[in-house]
C-alpha cells in the first residue's frame, strides 16, 4: 500500500514539477518573444527616423532650390529693370549708367575724408558708420541681389 501511496506521490509530484517547468518555458518563450518584437519596434522605428531625416533633407535641398530659383529671378528682374531706360536719348542713359560709379567714388572718398579729419572720439564712431555704409553699398551695388535671409 505505501508503494501505491509513493507511486501516487512521485506521478503528482513529477507532473506538477513537470506543469511548473512547462509554465516556466512558456514564460521564457513569452519573454523571448516580447524581446524579438521590441527588437523588430526598435529596428522599424530606427528605419522611421531614418525616413524622416531623409525627406528632411530632401525638403531642405528642394528648399534651396526653389530659392535658387527665387533668387535667380529677382536678380534677372533687377538687371532687366537696370537695362530698361524706355525710350530716352543717348546722354540719358549715359549719366544713368554713371550713377553707380560716382556714388561708389563718393563714398570711398568720404569715408577717407571722415577717417583723416575728426578727432579721436569722433572718428571712430563716424567712421564706423561711414564704413558701414559704404559696405552696405557696394554689397548692394556688386553683389547678389538675392532678397535670401540666412539664419
């Protein structure tokens, strides 16, 4: 009779301890899983983020292209409106076309005349300012007239 009590025993006891390692493998398989499925989130996010960085790029290329663009059109309009005297004589497009040049040798001089003649205090202040401007025009005069704002 013990020996039906212990064979009782030991089967209960060997298919809980086998129910409780089958449990165990499932959770383990669970957790495996769980783990395969976060790595396969993380690898589609990455790719997503990849994506966005991708079509930000291209914004930012089609971006300044399109100000290419702009900028290209607001020059011709500029040297077309430079060039389009309409109908006027000779000497009036000739002292048009002077304009530029004397303004540009005016500045220069002034701002020799304002570096050489004021005082200490004075010169640097107006000169500074004098400078400025005179770059303000010759970037205008000779440069790109581009209306693009780098921030």
């Amino acid at each position: 009779m013990w020996e039906m009590i212990g064979a009782a025993l030991f089967g209960s006891t060997t298919g809980l301890l086998g129910s409780v390692i089958s449990k165990a493998l499932e959770i383990w398989r669970y957790k495996e899983e769980a783990k395969a499925r976060q790595m396969t989130y993380d690898h589609e996010a990455r790719l997503l983020e990849m994506q966005m960085r991708d079509r930000a790029a291209e914004r930012e290329s089609e971006e300044a292209i399109t100000n290419t663009v702009a900028d290209e059109s607001v020059r011709v309009a500029s040297y077309k409106h430079d060039t389009n005297n309409g109908e006027t004589s000779p000497w009036v497009n000739n002292i048009l076309r002077l304009v530029r040049p004397v303004l540009t040798v005016l500045m220069i001089l002034m701002t020799f005349y304002v570096v050489a003649t004021f005082e200490e205090l004075s010169r640097v202040d107006l000169a500074g300012q004098v400078i400025a401007i005179t770059s303000m025009c010759f970037a205008w005069w000779f440069g790109d007239r581009s209306k693009r704002i780098n921030a």
